[in-house]
C-alpha cells in the first residue's frame, strides 16, 4: 500500500472509533438522570457503597476512624452554560470509556498487518488483556480513588471560616482524571510485557528500583487519601501489587526469551 493508502485506512479506523464513541456518548447523554445521580454523583453521597463498606469496617474494627457519615460540601454550577456544557463532556468521557475495548480493537487492526508473524504471536490477546486492565483500572478508580479523594478534599480546611462549594465542573474534573489516571496506570503490566520483549526493562531492574516504586505509590496515596494509615494501604496495597506482577511478568519474558536462544 501507497503512504496515501495507509492514510485512508486509518482514516476509516478512526471514523468508526469516533462513530462507536458518539454512539454511546449520545445514549449516555440521554440516560442523563441515570448517569448523573447514580454515577457521577454518587460518590459526593454518604451512602455511597465504598462510604459504606467503610463503616461496616469500622463496626468490625470496633472504631468509627474509617465510617465516613458526612461530605461537608455543596455542589454549584456558577455559570449560565455550566450544566449543559458538562453534560456534554461527560457524556463524551463516559462514551469513550464504554468504547474503549472497540477503539483499541480497531487501533489494532490498523497496527496488525505491519507486524511480522513473530511480533503477532507475541501480541496475542492484546486487546483483550489492554481492555480488561483499562477497564479494572477505571473501576478501581472509581470505587476507591475517587471516593477517598473527594472525602479528603471535603474535609480539608484551612480556615473553619471558610465553606466548601465546589463547581460542577470541578467535581467532574477532578473524578474523571482520577478514574482515567487509575485506567492508564493498570496498564502497567502490559508495558513491562513488552519493554521486556524489546529487552529495555529486565526483572533485575525492577527489583532493583523497588523501593523506588514502594516509596513512590506511597506518597501518591498519602496525597490522595484522607491522613489514615488503612486509607492509605487501600489505595497502595494495589498500586504495589501491579508492580509486583509486572516483575513476575518480565521475569517469565525473559525466562523464555533465554529458553528460546538456547
């Protein structure tokens, strides 16, 4: 194929992810009471499950440090346009995280037929294994990062004095990076297979960098969750345990990279 060629390919691959994405931005637009109450705005609310589960920790723990009963804050939306240009992103962002496993899937077929045999081999499953810790990663942000991270923002003060009103656009803002940040960090493990693969990233390093890694998602979580030890473990026990996995996972690349030239 001409380079022209390739373009007009990719240009067909990126008009259906764009369509597959407004399709279901515009389902998600429609389902607006749905989407808003009980997804988006779910988590500014004391009973919300995470909030929940906390407290039903607590009662087991036989301490209230953990049960989370008040979100000291209000929800505004300060200009005239506010709402309605948020219920267009938002619908957009959540259309493209349901779209996800079908856009990387349609990156791929473009991507596929420049590769080797051997490259193909070794990618095998890549939509499958990319969706499923995007899509992990999104949940995990949702239900843990984002709750967390809105309690603590909530209950931050410099002054008593001063009263919490976040914008709308705020709100949504801050949940919809925290959620895509946690769906592009799950991705962890993937990029390690492959570095390995290419011989850039080797077990030994990573064990090396290790308490690199521990110190890092340490602090990552003490800025992001409320200043308790069992909210900052929630969000690094997992962050850690990615790391973990992702030497295990170069450790076996390696291990047959090694069988194979002998």
């Amino acid at each position: 194929m001409s380079f022209l060629d390739h373009l007009e390919e990719l240009r067909w691959h990126i008009l259906r992810s764009f369509i597959a994405i407004l399709a279901l931005a515009i389902i998600v637009f429609l389902a607006k009471n749905i989407v808003f109450h009980h997804i988006i705005l779910a988590p500014s609310r004391p009973d919300f499950i995470t909030y929940r589960f906390l407290c039903k920790i607590s009662e087991i723990l036989h301490s209230s440090v953990l049960c989370i009963t008040e979100l000291p804050f209000t929800i505004q939306s300060r200009k005239m346009t506010g709402q309605f240009t948020m219920h267009i992103s938002s619908s957009i962002v959540i259309g493209f995280i349901c779209a996800f496993p079908y856009v990387f899937w349609e990156i791929w077929r473009f991507v596929k037929p420049a590769l080797y045999s051997k490259e193909k081999k070794i990618a095998r499953g890549a939509v499958f294994f990319v969706s499923l810790l995007f899509l992990s990663g999104i949940l995990f942000g949702y239900y843990v990062v984002s709750p967390l991270s809105i309690n603590f923002l909530a209950n931050y003060q410099l002054d008593p004095s001063i009263i919490n009103e976040f914008d709308i656009t705020s709100y949504v803002t801050t949940v919809s990076m925290l959620v895509l940040t946690c769906g592009i960090m799950f991705q962890l493990p993937i990029m390690v297979y492959f570095l390995s693969k290419a011989g850039i990233v080797t077990p030994a390093t990573m064990r090396k960098y290790r308490r690199h890694a521990l110190i890092g998602t340490l602090i990552v979580s003490a800025i992001i969750t409320p200043p308790d030890v069992i909210s900052q473990l929630l969000i690094a026990v997992p962050l850690f345990l990615l790391y973990e996995i992702s030497i295990y996972i170069s450790k076996l690349v390696v291990k047959e990279e090694m069988t194979k030239m002998n």
